[in-house]
C-alpha cells in the first residue's frame, strides 16, 4: 500500500513497512497507538503508511520550532495545528494485472481513530469520490 499526505500544498508519500523491524515512529504517534485497545488494533499497527506520514509531517513540525519550544515534547494540541486542513489518501499496490492494483484503500480501524485524532481527512480521490470530498 502507499499513501500521499497533503498539508497546506505540500505532500508527502510513503509505502508501507514491510521490514523486519517496525518503523521508528514520532512519539506522539506511538503513544497514541500504544493506547488502543485490542479491538481498535490490527497486528500490523504501526507499519500503515498512514502512521509513517504522520510521524514524518510531526518531526518535521518539531524540527521547526524554535530552539526555546523544542526543549518541551511537541503537544497534541500543537500536532494538531501542524495537520489542521490535512488530507490523506492510500492506494493498493498489486501485482500487474490485478484489478485491485491503484484502487482506493480505506483506513484501518487503528489508523481511522489516529487519523480523526490529529484532525486528518481521510479521502478517496476517485473521479466521483473525489467530486464529493471536496464538496464535505
């Protein structure tokens, strides 16, 4: 799966993690998904690229502070403005010829509550899905 964030005209795109070891993610997003419970979780939680660009949007917003403001742990609430009008989409990568390769993938369940924490939009960019997000 891959995935494109849109925040104030800039995007960020990732896949998901398929390593080894889970990615190293941004302290606000870990802690958020260490917090939920068994049936908000699925066993890949924390590999979606929906938390990967999150992390990398918030430790961009962190790396931005001033000097003074980044002795402090960035807050929710400051995670939130630095994703205010955010926007995601993902996309399925299948092999060629699978006529689910490019389509629209929905959230997880652990990655649906993330998202609507920070404040960001899931959407689907499909022609006619694409006309009624914009509208919402």
């Amino acid at each position: 799966m891959a995935a494109a964030l849109s925040v104030r005209g800039e995007t960020l795109t990732c896949t998901a993690g398929k390593g080894d070891q889970p990615p190293v993610l941004h302290p606000l997003v870990q802690d958020f998904l260490d917090t939920l419970t068994s049936n908000q979780r699925e066993r890949f939680t924390g590999r979606c690229p929906e938390a990967i660009l999150l992390s990398r949007q918030l430790t961009a917003a962190d790396d931005s502070r001033s000097k003074r403001a980044q002795r402090k742990p960035l807050t929710n609430g400051e995670a939130r403005r630095a994703l205010k009008h955010a926007r995601l989409t993902a996309r399925r990568i299948r092999e060629d010829g699978d006529p689910l390769h490019g389509s629209y993938a929905p959230p997880c369940r652990s990655c649906t509550v993330m998202l609507a924490h920070f404040g960001v939009r899931p959407v689907d960019l499909t022609t006619s899905a694409a006309a009624t997000a914009e509208k919402g």
